[in-house]
C-alpha cells in the first residue's frame, strides 16, 4: 500500500479537487483507493457526496479503539472509499502531539491488505498533524500556483523537511495555470531547474473545476473531455508509474511487433494487388472500335500527295538522315541529351 499526501502550506490552490480526481482516476484505473480527509472543512468529504461525520469521534480513531471497517465508507465510484472528516478533526493536533511521528500510518495498518493506495486530503498548515503525514507518507504531491508567492510556500516546506530531518520525496506540480500570462510561463519554467521531481503534468485554470462543487462529482463524471479532466488522467499516469502502481510504457514485444509488420505487410500486398489490376484494365483497350483504329500518324510527317510520285529510295534514305540530324540537334537546344 502507497500513501500519497496532497499538501500545501498555502491555501486556495486547487489541494482538495487535485485529491479527489486524483483519486478517482487512480480508481478507474483498477486500483483500490481510499481516500482520506484530514481538513476539519470536509470539503473531500462534502464532493463525494458523503456524511461528515465519524463515529466514535478522530480520538477513538487515532488511538486505535476504533474500528476502521465501521468508518470508512464507500462511493458512487467503483474502487474508491472515503474516509470522512468532520469539525473534531480541528483537535487532531493537539491529539497528536503526544503520539510518535508514524501514528497515521500505524492508524492505516489494517486496511494496508485491502487498499493500494490512500490518498491524503491534507489542510494547509505546518502542525504536528502536517509532522505525522510527512513522516508516513511515501511522496508529497505539491499543487502549487505559477506565482511568487506559491514558489515561495514550496521554499519554505523544503526548509522545515530539511529542519526535522524527514526525507520524504516532494513532487510539486502547477495548478490554476494560464498560459496566456508571460507570469505564469516564466515560472513554469524557472521550477524545472530548482526542483527535477517536479511534475510534468500541469492543470489549466478553467471554470469546469470551479463547478465540482455544484455537480459534487470529480471531473471527469461530467466533463470528461474537458482539459483538466484529460489534464488529470495524464498526471495520474505520471504518479502511479513513479510509485510503481502503474506500468511504465514499453516499447512493442517482438511477436507484437511481428504481427504489426505482418499486418503491415498484408495491408502492402492488397494494395498492391489492386494496383496492379488497377494497371491491367487501364492498359486494355477500352473497346474493340478503339483499337481497330489506326494509330495516330507522328507529328511534323505529311502525308504524301496523291498526285506527287513517290521518292526513289535513294531519295527516301537521304530524306530521313537529314530528319535524323535535324530531329537530334533540337534535342540538344530543347534539353541536351535525353540519356543524361
């Protein structure tokens, strides 16, 4: 089982719609998900159209008294549970401030057989909360605006890991993105150089994510097409091969790669074939009244006169060498020898 945090100190950058499509397209994808809501808002919750609320209360959960079957619950979306917040989760810092960094993943230990990956919807903060899903979690997925002051919150995160010695990987990727503003595609391009695990993948600013609160659905249930629906998959794609939960794209197998030649072969030969009988009904004449005709007679030869006589051969032979030579030198003029 991987867990993935989406975290940010700042707020407002697009961390609860990336966990909840990232979620759901890791779902759709065959793995099972569950998603997690740490953020007292519920706003993870809320999308999934679920309850806020948990029984027994986040105390009994995180001393381990409760059961985790009885909390989680499942979604309209195949492969995908939640597991909801509700308002006490504004005490889970002072709950967890006693506890060891790795409390939320021993939390998890009992449902590690039934899931392959948990995503964590984090609030944004630096808390003993914000410790303990550094310390547990196997990457950071950073959204971040292409903004100075978003660059700067992602500054200020690598500081604090380095500050409490946690080594865990931060992969930060561009939310809200305009490319139509020279801002947003300098900076863009500016993080490539500071951070090389940054994230390829990138969501476009669009109304379409605005309106997940009205549909409460992810994405790519009611816009699949959309860009940041398509944005969304192909992201994915890019985590679940870094976290080894997805293939990495291969190059064909050698019988795959056969069968296409094969193919590509077959589909050569009949299109040659069809030439060829292409070639074979133009070459026949088109009816027996055309090639009964004869020949068209070459131009520049006239016929001769009925009441002229005929040129003695000796004639006819010193006639047609002088044709001969003529006929060659405007070859020359026209375009030299016409075997070059």
């Amino acid at each position: 089982m991987k867990i993935a945090a989406v975290y940010s100190i700042k707020g407002g950058v697009g961390k609860t719609a990336s966990a909840i499509n990232l979620a759901h397209c890791a779902a759709n994808s065959g793995l099972r998900v569950l998603l997690w809501d740490l953020d007292p808002q519920a706003a993870a919750t809320f999308y999934v159209r679920t309850k806020p609320k948990l029984k027994g209360g986040v105390e009994k959960l995180i001393s381990g008294k409760q059961d985790m079957s009885r909390v989680i619950r499942s979604t309209d979306y195949q492969n995908l549970d939640v597991l909801p917040a509700e308002f006490s989760y504004r005490n889970l810092d002072h709950i967890l401030e006693e506890e060891k960094r790795t409390r939320l993943r021993k939390v998890l230990k009992p449902v590690r057989d039934d899931y392959d990956l948990v995503i964590l919807d984090c609030p944004p903060s630096i808390s003993s909360l914000s410790e303990q899903v550094f310390a547990s979690a196997d990457t950071l997925l950073v959204p971040i605006i292409p903004t100075v002051l978003s660059l700067r919150t992602l500054e200020q995160l690598n500081a604090y890991l380095a500050e409490i010695d946690l080594d865990v990987p931060v992969w930060p990727f561009f939310t809200l993105v305009d490319r139509r503003k020279t801002l947003h595609k300098d900076v863009m391009e500016s993080l490539k150089q500071d951070y090389p695990l940054q994230l390829s993948g990138f969501i476009p600013y669009s109304s379409v994510v605005e309106r997940m609160g009205i549909e409460r659905k992810p994405i790519g249930t009611f816009s699949r097409n959309s860009s940041p629906a398509v944005s969304y998959r192909s992201l994915w794609q890019e985590i679940g091969q870094r976290l080894s939960l997805l293939k990495e794209p291969t190059v064909a197998s050698a019988p795959a790669a056969a069968k296409a030649t094969e193919a590509g072969s077959t589909a050569t030969g009949k299109a040659s074939t069809k030439g060829d009988a292409a070639s074979k009904s133009s070459a026949k004449p088109a009816s027996k009244e055309a090639s009964s005709k004869p020949a068209a007679k070459p131009a520049g030869k006239k016929a001769p006169s009925a009441d002229k006589k005929p040129a003695s051969k000796d004639s006819a032979s010193k006639d047609s060498s002088k044709a001969t030579s003529k006929s060659a030198a405007k070859g020359k003029k026209k375009g030299g020898n016409l075997g070059d």
